[in-house]
C-alpha cells in the first residue's frame, strides 16, 4: 500500500511577535491604570450590591474612621478654589505655590490653623501616624461645614455643576459618628448622599 | 590586535520567547483585573429634609403597611408593625430580617389597604456603619420602594425595649 507522505512542520513558532503584542498591552494598561493614592485614614468600606460608580468629578468625599473624619474634594482645580475660599473665610492667605501643592493633596484631615505647616511637609511625612488628626466637628468650630460649603461653592464655580456627596466609612464605625457628619451635611440642605461601599455579587 | 575567536561557527541569534510571552500575559491579565475591581460602589441614599416648616415632608404612613426596623448592637435588630408599642418587637439578627421583610410584605399587601408597603429604618446609637449599609442594600434587593430613614426620633419605648434584650 503506498503510504501518504506527510511533511513534517517544525512545532516551533516565532514568538516575537506574541512579545511584542504583550509588552504593548501592558504598557498600555500601566499607564492607563489611575495609581491608588496612598490614604492617609485607611478604612475598609462595607460591601453593597449596588452598581452605581462613584463620581470621579464633582464629588467630595468624606472618609469616617477611628472617630475621624477626612475631607476631599474631586479636581485639581476645583481643590485649588476650595483652598482659596477656606482662605477667605479664615483670614489665611496662601501663596500659589501652596495652593498648587493643596490641589495634588488627596484626601487630608488637618485643621485649617495647622494647613500651611501641613503643605510644608513632604508627601512621606504627612502620612505618618498623629500628623492628621482629622477635620474639626465641633458645633463651635465647624471646620467640616465649610470644607463642604466652599468645596461646593468651587465645583459650581469652576465646573457649573453641583456637587455630590460621598461619604467613605469604615465598616466598624459606630452610627452616632456617621450621623453627626450626616446631620453637618443635612444642615446644608445635602440630603442625597452616596455611600461608597465595595461591589459584591448579588445573590439570586 | 588579536580578535577572540570563539569558535567558527556562529551561534544562532534567536531566543525562545515562549516564557517571556507567558510572563507578558500574566502581568496583563494582573493589571486588567486589579484596575477594574478598584473602582469602588456607592449606594445613592437619601435622608429625609430636617425643615419641619415645609408642609411636604411630612409623610402620611399606614400603620398596617409600616414596618420599622431598629438597628441595635452585635447585628441584631428590632422590627414591629404599625404604631410603636402597638406590637410587640421581634428581636432577630440582621441576616434572618429578609424573610420578615418579605413576610409582612406579602400580609400587608393582601390586606388591601391603600398605599405602599413602607420600611422605616431607624439606627440607634449601638450599630455601626455596616449594619446601616446592610439594610439598605437588603431593601433595595427586596426592591422595596418607599423606605425612610429616620436616625432623629427613637422613641424612649423602643429604646427600652432594646435596652431590655440587651441590644443597645
């Protein structure tokens, strides 16, 4: 019986092109990934089944933790016409190189008395541990109101558009200290809130 | 100058990339996957208007279709019907309450009484913010549409009868 002759291929591929293909997906995906900023009141937020992305513009939030609260506002611009009218209302005058250094702070929690020794430090120092103390509540010196008063007085100014409020709290925290932020907010007429929360699968 | 020879024959220049094409995947499958999960959730919630001057906050409940739920300490809660004091609480932990939702649901809905059915979730002092989250997100699960979040007026009754089974 004649036998069909089959040609033997080589199994080995050129892989080079796979290689580059790769590298440049990667390349891509790193410099389109936003770098997590580091937080300076670490929280782990509580898990949801809801699907609805928090706002990357024209957002504050608000990060509840060991009984402290931090404030941050979405923009760097908008940041930087926050600070401005803080400084306003406090009588503190900050030059624009201070301003400029406020508007890549991410999420803060000092009081506006100690802001200007706060922007003097480097990013390394101002995460250690008893640098943030946290933004005042107090009814006598509501620090807090007008975080969120003249951040949104900024995002209307600067992108015309309301801003919205999330707050951020850890799973632990008790009610009482979320309420007493919640009733800051309410006093303002802010009666929507978000509340960040991680994904989780819904159960059917 | 004297060249090193290292033999006559050239070696072939070409390199097994197989490994490093694996390797490649790999980090592009990691980034992939960590970038989508870091975006984080919000749950939209509203808080009623604390302006009691304005004539359209006050909202008109039906006792039969009311259902209110306290939230207390260790992820326990009270939950009665109607009026305060009317029915006495029924004290579950917070994962066994979605069955009671759906139970008074179904009797408040046969009883033919107009208007929704309404949760009115009330956290005292003793649960914390997770609790708070957990019950919003199992209302909205339930897809139970009116529901009211009251934090402002716990009644002293219902305060002691938290206080009596040890929740608050």
């Amino acid at each position: 019986m004649p036998r069909i002759k089959v040609k033997r291929t080589s199994t080995v591929t050129d892989m080079t092109a796979m290689c580059d293909v790769a590298a440049l997906l990667l390349t891509f995906f790193i410099l389109t990934a936003t770098a997590k900023q580091p937080e300076p009141l670490a929280v782990s937020t509580p898990s949801s089944t809801y699907e609805f992305k928090v706002p990357v513009e024209n957002n504050a939030i608000l990060t509840i933790g060991q009984g402290k609260v931090f404030f941050e506002v979405a923009g760097q611009k908008v940041k930087a016409r926050t600070l401005e009218l803080i400084g306003q209302q406090y009588n503190i005058s900050f030059t624009p190189e201070e301003v400029k250094k406020f508007s890549l702070v991410a999420s803060f929690g000092v009081p506006v008395s100690g802001l200007k020794s706060f922007l003097a430090l480097d990013g390394g120092e101002r995460m250690k541990p008893g640098v943030q103390t946290g933004i005042p509540t107090d009814s006598t010196d509501n620090q807090l109101n007008s975080w969120v008063l003249q951040a949104r007085t900024a995002t209307a100014e600067v992108n015309s558009q309301p801003m919205r409020v999330s707050i951020k709290g850890d799973s632990k925290e008790e009610y009482p200290v979320v309420k007493k932020i919640i009733d800051v907010l309410q006093k303002q007429k802010v009666n929507k809130f978000l509340l960040v929360t991680n994904a989780e699968a819904r159960r059917k | 100058m004297a060249e090193l020879n290292t033999g006559g024959k050239k070696a072939t220049p070409r390199v097994d990339m197989t490994p490093m094409v694996d390797l490649m995947f790999l980090l592009v499958t990691f980034f992939i996957l960590t970038t989508s999960i870091s975006t984080p959730q919000a749950m939209d919630i509203v808080k009623p208007d604390k302006d009691d001057n304005n004539k359209d906050n006050r909202l008109e409940l039906k006792a039969s279709k009311t259902m209110t739920i306290l939230l207390g300490k260790n992820d326990k809660v009270a939950w009665y019907m109607g009026e305060a004091g009317a029915t006495a609480p029924t004290y579950e932990n917070l994962s066994q309450v979605e069955k009671s939702i759906i139970e008074n649901r179904k009797v408040a809905d046969a009883s033919g009484v107009k208007g929704e059915f309404v949760v009115l979730v009330k956290p005292t002092s003793g649960s914390n913010f997770k609790n708070f989250v957990d019950i919003m997100d199992e209302l909205e699960i339930l897809k139970v549409k009116v529901r009211q979040i009251d934090d402002d007026n716990i009644l002293d009754s219902e305060k002691e009868s938290m206080k009596s089974q040890g929740i608050l």
